[in-house]
C-alpha cells in the first residue's frame, strides 16, 4: 500500500510541464481522439514514440483496434481542441475540424504544430496505465509556438 495521498500526487506532478497532443486513430470508419500530456520520444534507431493512455480509455480501446495510431503536437492555437479532446462530446470530437489521413489511415489534424503517424509496436501494462510504444512510419513539423501545460492551465514558451 502506497502512503502518497493522490492529491499531493497530481499536485507535485503538475509541477512538470508538458507539450500538449492528441493522439489519433480510426474507430471503424469514424475518427477517434484523446488528449495525451503523456507523450515521449523513445528511440532514434530505429525511431520510436510512446505515451500513457489510462486503462479505463475507452477512446484508446478503440484506436488500439485499428493497430496504428498519430500523435498531433498541438500549436499555441489549439487550447479549444485541447480541451475538447479530454471530455465527453455530444457527437464526434471532430465537429468542425478539418483533418487528413497519412501513411497509417490515423487523422493528421491540421494546422497541428507536428505530427508523428505510428504504428503499434507494443502495450505494456503499468499501474492503472498503459504504455503505447509505436513506431514512427512517418512525421513532419510545422513552424508556430507550442500549447503547453503547467499547475492544470495552458499557455506557450517564452525563450528566457
Ligand atoms: C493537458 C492534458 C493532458 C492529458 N494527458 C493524459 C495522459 O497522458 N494520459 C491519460 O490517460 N489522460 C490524459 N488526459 C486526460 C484525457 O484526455 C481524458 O481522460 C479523456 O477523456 C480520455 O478520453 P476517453 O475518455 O474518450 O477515453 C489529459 C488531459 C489534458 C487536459
């Protein structure tokens, strides 16, 4: 049994700010998505990514079908998808967003900051998460600043 209150948990963790994406995938012949702070490079050579989908994702549960998945880095004008990706909609997440396929078929949303189109390598189970390593089929970057996420709000970078 741990002694570390999941309060204190979340609080001290928040301390570390991330980049913001949503991670991609085809549920059928509809688009699926879920906001992931989670994500990592992993390795160069050959080139792989992972992230940390919680177990209960029911979004993930169904990308994970598809065996591949894209990681869209999101831009400093994305805040609105961020968060519309990390609740419950009433129709699609994808109201209203214009988006293309890439090499694995997973949505590339666009005006994305970056995108990394993967497919499946392996998904490890750890404590109440997952952990989704992919290899990298193929990606590309765009210019603009990025969506971070710090203490539980968003902002962007400024060079110190
Ligand atoms: C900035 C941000 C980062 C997040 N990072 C993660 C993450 O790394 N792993 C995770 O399981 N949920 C993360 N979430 C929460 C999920 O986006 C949220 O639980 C979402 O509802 C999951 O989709 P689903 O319920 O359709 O499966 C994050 C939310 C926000 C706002």
């Amino acid at each position: 049994m741990s002694t570390i209150d999941p309060k204190e948990f979340r609080n001290v963790l928040g301390h570390f700010p991330t980049g913001v994406t949503i991670v991609t995938g085809m549920d059928g012949e509809e688009p699926a998505g879920l906001t992931i702070g989670s994500f990592t490079s992993v390795s160069l050579d050959p080139p792989m990514v992972g992230f940390l989908p919680g177990k209960g994702s029911s979004t993930w549960e169904a990308i994970q079908k598809s065996g591949s998945f894209c990681v869209n880095v999101l831009g400093d004008h994305q805040a609105d998808e961020c968060w519309t990706f990390a609740k419950p909609a009433e129709g699609s997440r994808f109201d209203g967003l214009a988006w293309h396929a890439e090499s694995t078929g997973s949505p590339v949303i666009d005006g994305s900051l970056a995108w990394i189109d993967c497919s499946i390598n392996e998904v490890y189970e750890m404590g109440d998460h997952l952990f989704v390593l992919g290899d990298v089929v193929s990606l590309a970057g765009n210019d603009g600043d990025p969506l971070l996420f710090f203490k539980g709000g968003l902002g962007t970078f400024a060079a110190s």
